[in-house]
C-alpha cells in the first residue's frame, strides 16, 4: 500500500501530526491535572492551618474552639469535607461529624505534612496529614521539646471529596482525546486531497506518456499547466520525444527512400526482360536488354551494399577494429582505387603530406571515408580538372583537406549533402551512379571515430571538404 507517494506523504505526515498531537495532549492533561490538585491540595492546606488555630493544650487538655461558621461544612453527615486531629501517636482526639463512622487512614510515625489520594467510603478522596509540633501551638512554648518527644504534638488530618474534579479531569481527557481523533481525521483528509491535488500533474505527463505511440509520436506534454517543479521534467520528457519523433520519422524516410531508389533498377530489370522475351528476337537486342539488366542489377547491388554499411555503422554492436594506421597511406590506397576513373576523366591528384601522420582507427572504415570523399572529387569535377590532398596536422586534429575545381555546390544545398540520399543534382548523379549515400556513410564513420567533416563549396570554382579527426594521446606524430 505504501508503495504509491501519496501513500508515504499521507502516512507519514499523520504519524508526525500523531505524535505531536499526543505530546501535546499529555503535555495539557497533566499540567490541568497538576493545577487542579495543587488547587485541592491548597484548599486542604488552608483548612488545616485554620483548624490548627483553633486547638490550644493546656496540661494535657486539649481545647478545642470551632464556631458554628468553621464546622458548619464538616457537621453534615453528608458533607463531602472531613476532619480529623489526632495525637503524633495516631490516638484520635476529634473528628468531624461528616466522616460517621469512618476514620481517616493514619499511619504513626511520619511528621512531615503530606498530601495523598484515598478511597473514602468507595470515593476518591484527597487527604492532607497536616503536623503541629508542640512547641508551634500558641500558649506552650515551655512544654516544647518534652511534650513533642512523648509524641503529644498533633496531626491535623483534612479530606475532601475530590469525585467530581477527577470526573472534570476524565471529561477534559475525553474532549482532548476526541478533539485529536477529529483533528486526525480532517488532517488525513485535508492532506489526502492536497497529496491527490499535488500528484495530478504527474498522472497527467503519465497518461500523455501512455498516449504517445509509434502512430502518435507527435503529442507532447502540455508544459503551461504544470507546476513549475515539473516543468523540467515535462521539458525532458518533450526534448526526448522530440529526438524519438526525428529519430523514427528519419527511419521512416529512409525506408521510403531506400525502397524507392531500389524500385528504378529493378523496373528496368523486369521491363527489359519482358521486352526481350515478348518475341523472338536477334542476338544484338538480347544483348541490349542484357547489358540494361546487368546496368541496373549492379546499381542495385550499389545502393544494397550502401544500405547495408549505413545499417552496420548504426548498430550499437558495430565495434571499430581500432589499429594505428598511417593517414597518407590511407589517401594513397584510396587514390590507387580510383586511379582508372580519374584517368578516365582526365584528373590530376596531387597528395601532399610534410609528415607522416598515424592515427588510431579502423582500416576499412576509414578507406571507404575517403574513398567516398575522392570518388565525389572526381565524378562532380570538370574535364581535364584538379584535385589537391593535403594532410597536416593542428593542435589535436589531423587534418585531411580534399579540394577539387569541380561543378561546386550552392550555399542552399550544402547543409543537406550529408542527408541520406540527397543528391544536388539527380540527373548527373544517376549519370556518375551516385545515390546519395556516400557522404552520409563518411559522415558516419567520422562521428564513429570522434571527428567531424566541414565542406565549402562554391558553384563553378569547387569544392573544399575537411575531415579532422581528433589525435590525443592516439595519434602520434612520427
Ligand atoms: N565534391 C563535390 N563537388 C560537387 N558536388 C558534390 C561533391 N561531393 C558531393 N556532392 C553533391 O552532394 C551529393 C551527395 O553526395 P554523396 O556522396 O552523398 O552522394 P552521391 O555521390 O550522389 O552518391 P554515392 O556517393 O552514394 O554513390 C552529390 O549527389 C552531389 O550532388
Ligand atoms: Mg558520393
């Protein structure tokens, strides 16, 4: 039960309100207690002294002076205020007539006055046991000590029924006990409300949460009416679905784009057979179709291996097999792959390096990065162009900067090239067999090894693409 918040705040906060409200309690009961008898206790006090004024002894003759204006109290037998006076040795001298046939208990002995609670005749009782020595009674001064030895002083003992104060005390108990139980119970409601009231928003950012699905990526939770306490959660909650909704869409898109690249070769392939298998025909066209099939047959097995790259870099398995490897060889490998389609078109690559730089990296990733990257320079290039590598090294990064005199990029397509299948150009691309993939793979590829790729692009003069990747303590300078 306790395992929801409203719960613990609920329980927790009766406990202490439990507790205080209890201290407090005890706290008022007995000091009301304590006034209320210190009041009995003085009121006997006072009675005792007063009688004690009234007894004079003279030669062992106790004299006793009560008016009818002290003893009226203690004369009716159902008065509920009683007397005795007794010798230090307990023998009774005189005692009120209200107390009948009773006695007040006596114990021999003591001479120090005290209070007690008794039951008198089955009636809680206080008695006060008030001790006159001797030599304190006016008139027998010279007597003192002798008399006071032999136990002749006196013992003035005052009761009073005290039943309807302890049922004072009892009421006032109850009307206390029962004013905590009321006060217990509008608090666990009161705080009951206030707990349902202050948890409301989080039901309300859990049920948005439980409504937001694959096919409801886009609700959000509603940040204004909530407090400013959850107000970040919200927010992070917002931010997450905000990555989520991009994350999936982009997913979605690229599903979209992947199938639609994959459907214009293989529409070429089952056209071109149809075609040729209508009728009979001579072997120059069943060449043709065949050329066509094996055309589109290999773009497709392109953009597949492209898809299958893009899908092994972003897999959280994907491990680089990290070695020290030397950037210029790297360059020079990925040039000599692409040697034939430079010459091809007639391009110079020149590759500077002042030193040699070694950097700590995967191998095949990082010779498919700048295969991408020459491959561009040399298909979006001019005939006859030029394409210049260099490689140097500032602060932590190695720098590879790859500049070509190509067609260029405009300003407007520049922040899009590194989107999966962008093309500036669609018709020259297809012409080159581009689909759009390589600069994302590399782009890929460079984030996987802590770098980043910076182009600049102007239309007609060409194009400058930069990769850093980030040496430390893992590259070394040889
Ligand atoms: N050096 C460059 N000069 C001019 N345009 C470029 C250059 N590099 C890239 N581009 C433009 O950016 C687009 C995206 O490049 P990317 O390498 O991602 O794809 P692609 O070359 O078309 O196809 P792929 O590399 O997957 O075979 C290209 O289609 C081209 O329009
Ligand atoms: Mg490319």
């Amino acid at each position: 039960m306790l395992s929801s918040i409203k719960a613990r705040v609920i329980a927790f906060y009766m406990v202490v309100l439990f507790l205080t409200l209890s201290a407090l309690g005890v706290f008022l009961y007995f000091s009301l207690h304590k006034i209320v008898y210190n009041s009995i206790d003085s009121g006997l006090l006072s009675r005792a002294k007063a009688l004690a004024t009234l007894v004079t002894e003279n030669d062992n003759e106790t004299e006793f002076k009560f008016s009818d204006d002290v003893m009226w109290e203690y004369n009716s037998p159902k008065s509920k205020s009683f007397f005795q006076i007794r010798r230090f040795d307990g023998t009774t001298l005189e005692k009120s007539a209200s107390l009948r046939d009773s006695e007040l208990p006596f114990q021999a002995g003591k001479d120090q006055t005290s209070f007690k609670t008794i039951f008198l005749n089955g009636e809680p009782t206080r008695l006060i046991n008030f001790y006159v020595p001797e030599d304190n009674r006016h008139g027998n001064k010279e007597k003192t000590s002798a008399v006071k030895n032999k136990g002749h002083g006196l013992v003035i003992q005052c009761a009073e029924d005290i039943e309807d104060r302890i049922d004072l005390i009892q009421s006032y108990s109850i009307v206390l006990s029962l004013s905590i139980v009321f006060i217990m119970i509008i608090s666990a409601s009161g705080s009951f409300l206030i707990a349902k009231k202050a948890l409301t928003p989080i039901k309300e950012i859990s049920e948005t949460i439980d409504r937001i699905s694959e096919s409801n990526l886009s609700e959000r939770v509603t940040e204004k009416s909530i407090p400013s306490e959850l107000k970040g959660l919200a927010a992070s909650f917002n931010r997450t679905f905000d990555s989520l909704e991009n994350a999936f869409n982009r997913q979605k898109q690229f599903a979209a784009d992947a199938s639609h690249e994959l459907r214009t070769p293989l529409s070429v392939i089952i056209s071109q057979g149809e075609i040729a298998l209508r009728k009979e025909r001579n072997a120059g066209d069943y060449k043709d179709a065949l050329t066509a099939i094996v055309e589109a047959a290999r773009m497709m097995s392109e953009i597949v291996q492209k898809l299958l790259t893009i899908a092994r870099l972003g897999t959280d398995k994907f491990e680089l097999k990290m070695e020290d490897i030397n950037i210029g060889d790297i360059v020079h490998e990925s040039v000599k792959l692409l040697r034939p389609l430079a010459e091809q078109r007639d391009i110079a690559i020149n590759i500077s390096a002042a030193e040699t730089f070694t950097f700590h990296g995967d191998h095949a990733a990082l010779l498919e990065l700048f295969t991408n990257l020459i491959d561009n320079a040399i298909k979006y290039n001019i005939p006859q162009g030029k394409i210049d590598i260099s490689i140097r090294k500032e602060r932590d990064f190695i720098e590879t900067e790859i500049r070509d005199t190509g067609i260029g990029i405009s300003e407007g397509d520049l922040d899009r090239v590194f989107d999966r299948f962008y093309r500036v150009d669609k018709a020259r691309s297809k012409e080159n067999g581009g689909v759009g993939l390589g600069l994302s793979i590399c782009n890929e590829i460079v984030m996987l090894h802590g770098g980043r790729i910076e182009i600049k692009s102007k239309v007609g003069e060409g194009t400058n693409i930069t990769v850093y990747l980030k040496g430390n303590k893992d590259v070394t300078q040889a």
